[in-house]
C-alpha cells in the first residue's frame, strides 16, 4: 500500500462493455494502480445513493474476474460491519459513488465516518470516487443534492483545502455556479473535471490529471481581481 495519503477525485470510473455490462473504466484502474498492491482489497461506498442495493450489486459483478476484492460499505437501515473503522483502515482503495453529496456527508458525520475517512487517508489508503464521491474530499463544489437547480455546498471533508466542480462539460449549470462561488469567496481555488476526469492528489497537492474520455479536460478555476480565470488541464490517457 502506498503511504503517501492519495486521492483520486473524478467525474467517471465505470462504462458499458459491448453487451451493456458495467465494467470499471480507466479512473478505476488507476485507483487501483496507485495502490501499489497486486491484489487490492478495495470498499465501495454508496451512500450518496441511499445505498442503492443495485448499485452495490453491479459493482460486484462489474469487477468478476479481476485481482480485486471486493466488499462495500452500507449505512442504512444500519452499518452491514460491526466495526467501521477497523473495515475501512483494512482497505487498499475506497471508492465512493455518486448520488446526493449533502446527503452523503451528513450520514457520515452521524457515523462518524469524517473522522475515519480522515484517518484512512492519513493511513495510504487510496480514496477515490465519482461526482458526489468526488466533491466530498474537497471544501465543497456545485451540487443537484437539493434539486434541479444547482446549489453550494460548503461543508465537504475539506481532505484538500480546494472547491471542486464535477460534470463540467457535461451539466449546464455546474461551470458558471463554480466560477460564481470561486468569484465571491464561497469557495477557494478550486479544480474542475469533465466527464471521463480525475484528479489526482498527493497529500493536499495536485500531481496529476488523467482522462479516460478523448478531448476532455481538467480545470483550475481562481479568484483573480473580483473577477475567475479559468485554465485548462491537460489529462494523461487511463
């Protein structure tokens, strides 16, 4: 495992095969990868999904046949571990799935999640995730968690003293909401992703950007004379 505590933020991770199955994508393989770990044990997360038990079941089946294993961690009705922590800090990867991110962190803090998730990563476990499991690692970023029209949420993890916006190509509202909430202080210097892009941290600075998607982009996004500039990031391939 690697000891360096890692991140790997990004609005992707999964694709359809030719016969529609789910399999993990390149921002996976590469959660994985920076493990350091031929055979990683790695936790999916669903909470931001309510625990979806589809969810939780296609990730299961989505990695059949590969060095993984596999286990997932559910909140509701009740903990499906008796001990959280110990199951979490026994991991290589966490990976967080998408869903509602305010919901997602306030169920953590019930379970005091924020405190062991702080500690895993401390640890070298790697934690990455899509969308909501994307801007819960950072102070915040766009987000639907309230309703179609987009709203801020401030109260993320903060593991990266960063905003975050994630969809960035593929959801109207989300570039100006993150550009008006960098501009007004909301939120500090933040980093965006298109669809198919993660972001990479090594403790609380970004090393790199990677895409699974031809064409799509990383972004800085920083307060500038009351005004965002906006800089793109160009990804390695996964």
């Amino acid at each position: 495992m690697t000891r360096t505590p890692t991140i790997l933020a990004t609005s992707g991770g999964f694709e359809h095969d030719a016969r529609h199955q789910l399999v993990p994508s390149g921002l996976v393989k590469k959660a994985l990868e920076l493990s350091g770990t031929a055979r990683p044990k790695m936790c999916f997360v669903a909470t931001a999904s309510g625990d979806a038990t589809d969810a939780i079941q296609l990730t299961y089946a989505a990695f059949a046949g590969w060095s993984v294993d596999v286990s997932h961690l559910a909140l509701f009705p009740m903990p499906n571990v008796d001990d959280i922590r110990a199951h979490l800090l026994a991991q290589d990867v966490i990976w967080v799935g998408g869903g509602s991110v305010a919901g997602l962190l306030a169920m953590w803090r019930l379970h005091g999640l924020d405190v062991v998730l702080r500690e895993a990563w401390e640890a070298g476990v790697v934690l990455g995730g899509v969308s909501a499991g994307s801007i819960c690692w950072h102070v915040g970023g766009p987000t639907d968690s309230f309703g179609p029209d987009l709203r801020p949420v401030t109260d993320g993890l903060g593991l990266v003293p960063f905003g975050n916006g994630v969809h960035y190509d593929g959801e109207q509202q989300r570039r100006p909401l993150l550009h008006r909430m960098v501009a007004d202080g909301t939120l500090p210097l933040s980093y965006a992703t298109d669809d198919g892009v993660g972001l990479h941290y090594a403790g609380t600075e970004l090393v790199g950007v990677y895409s699974e998607v031809e064409g799509a982009r990383g972004y800085v996004v920083e307060a500038a004379g009351g005004t965002v500039t906006e800089t793109p990031l160009k990804p390695v391939t996964v």
